[in-house]
C-alpha cells in the first residue's frame, strides 16, 4: 500500500509542476454549447415502483431483492 501511495504522490508533483494560472476555476465541468448544458431539468416523475423494480431481479421476495449470502454469522 506504501508503494501505490507514493506512486500517486509522485503523480501529483507532476501535476504541481503544470502552470495554472490562465485556468479558470470550475465547480462543474460543462460542454461549451450553454452553461447547463451538462445538467437536465429537474422534473417531478412518477417513482419506479417495487414491483416495476423487482421484475428483472433474478431472485425476488417480500417486495426485496434476494442475494446470495454474503457474511456468515
């Protein structure tokens, strides 16, 4: 883990050496076609439903989808 730590580091110094300066600041990244360009309306929509939900679940029951057990007690 010491090894892939110090990997990332170094990569980070690399990108400490670019020159910045004539970057604006972004809080989101957005195409060039407007300034929400990358975001959608929020629009209210009907929910999904559990049985719309569960209906391609390979295993199903009591309105959950069913895993294969994981932790053991």
């Amino acid at each position: 883990m010491a090894h892939d730590l110090d990997e990332i580091l170094t990569h980070i110094d690399k990108l400490n050496e670019l020159d910045t300066s004539a970057v604006e600041p972004m809080a989101q990244v957005l195409h060039d076609v407007d300034e929400t360009a990358a975001l959608r309306e929020d629009v209210e929509r009907t929910p999904l439903g559990t049985e719309t939900a569960l209906r391609n679940a390979p295993v199903s029951g009591a309105g959950y989808f069913k895993v294969p057990l994981v932790i053991e007690r």
